[in-house]
C-alpha cells in the first residue's frame, strides 16, 4: 500500500481558492508578465473544474479602483463560487470564505492571489494557523516587485507553506497520463503553460498520421524520377 504524500497534492483533499484577481491590481503587478499571469489564472480555473476541486474566488472592494475579477475565471469554470467580502483586506478575516472552506471538508489549499505579498500570503498565513495544508501558487499570483515576492515566499515558507508553479500544480492534479480526460489536461499545458507543447502535439499527431497513411511528401517518387 502506497502511503500518502505530506508534500505533494492529493486532488481529492484539495480545494482552490483564486483570490482578487482583479483588473485594477493587476495593473500593479511587475514581477510576472500580464498575458502570462492571466493565461496562468485561466488555466487554474480550467484544471479545477477538470479535476472536480472545489473552487472559491473572491475580490476586494471591486467596486473602487481594484476593479473587477477577471472574467475568464468564471467563464471558463462555472462551478466555482464567489464570496463576496465587505471591505476585509486578508480574505480569511471573511467568515464566509471560511465557512465555505470548513463546508467542503477537505485542508489542502491551493491558493495564488494578486497581490502576493498581500492576497496570497495573508490568507495562507491565517490557513496555516489553522491547521491546513497550504500549497502557494507563485506564478498564479503577481506583485509590485520581485523584491516583495522573494520577501513573500521567503515568509510564508518560514510559515510552513509549500510554493509551488503552474507546472507542479497541473501535473500533481492530473496524477497519470492513464485518464481517460488526460488529453484536456494536455489541451490546458499547451495553451497556457507552455505554449512549445502545443507543437509537440501536433508533431506525435503528424508521426501517428504517417504510420496510418502514409507519407505526404511522397518522397519515393522524387527519389525516382531524380534517379532517371
């Protein structure tokens, strides 16, 4: 019998939580690219809903200049719940984030927030307090600078938090190319993660079409008339 692994995601324990993704703070961040953290959230809120994980997202005063989540969080995963707050800046301060939390009965979080030195770390700090087990997702999160990302991570690790990247997360969710959905988990690298998968793809359907069909370019007849 394999024992569980401390440090590694146990999808079936697992809840996402995608905290203030939201336009306004986005313009604030510069340690990561934009497209690539809102390629990085999308592909989060697609992966929960693949995976069945619980998911909750909410945002802080959306109303003012923070702005509104983006809104391919929800497009893109239906099922996941937003939890509005009143004006708390650590997300955890919401009762209701956290009785949703508790509701579900699962202690593995997954969470990235923007900004990370605020929306990630304070609600993985008040987590961890708790007796969760808290996965930080650094690049599903963005910050003012890199400075304050290296102080966050150096922070919450101290803590007892376990950071993680995009990667790690999508490849410890999906376990086992052995799924009978292990090529939407491929769908979901490709067009968020690494981009350079996507070409790898379509190389092995190439190789694969070759096999069945033959060549395309039909080089046996170049070689004979070359030949005469």
């Amino acid at each position: 019998m394999t024992k569980s692994n401390k440090w590694m995601i146990d999808p079936s324990d697992a809840v996402m939580l995608l905290i203030d993704h939201q336009s306004g703070l986005f313009q604030l961040v510069k340690d990561i690219e934009l497209p690539t953290l809102r390629n990085h959230v999308c592909a989060l809120a697609k992966v929960s809903r693949l995976a069945k994980i619980p998911t909750f997202t909410t945002a802080s005063v959306p109303d003012g200049p923070n702005g509104p989540l983006i809104p391919e969080i929800h497009e893109l995963n239906p099922d996941a719940i937003y939890i509005p707050r009143t004006g708390q800046i650590n997300a955890w301060d919401n009762p209701k984030w956290v009785e949703a939390i508790e509701n579900t009965g699962r202690r593995t979080l997954l969470i990235a927030g923007t900004l990370t030195s605020v929306c990630m770390a304070f609600p993985t700090l008040s987590a961890l307090v708790n007796g969760y087990k808290v996965f930080c997702i650094i690049d599903a999160s963005g910050n003012w600078s890199k400075m304050a990302t290296d102080l966050t991570l150096a922070r919450v690790v101290q803590a007892g938090a376990i950071p993680i990247d995009m990667f790690g997360v999508l490849a410890e969710i999906q376990g086992t190319w052995n799924r009978p959905d292990a090529m939407e988990f491929a769908a979901i690298f490709a067009e968020h993660i690494t981009p350079g998968y996507r070409a790898l793809m379509e190389s092995y359907d190439k190789a694969q079409s070759v096999q069945k069909s033959g060549r395309e370019t039909k080089l046996e007849k170049l070689q004979a008339a070359t030949a005469k």
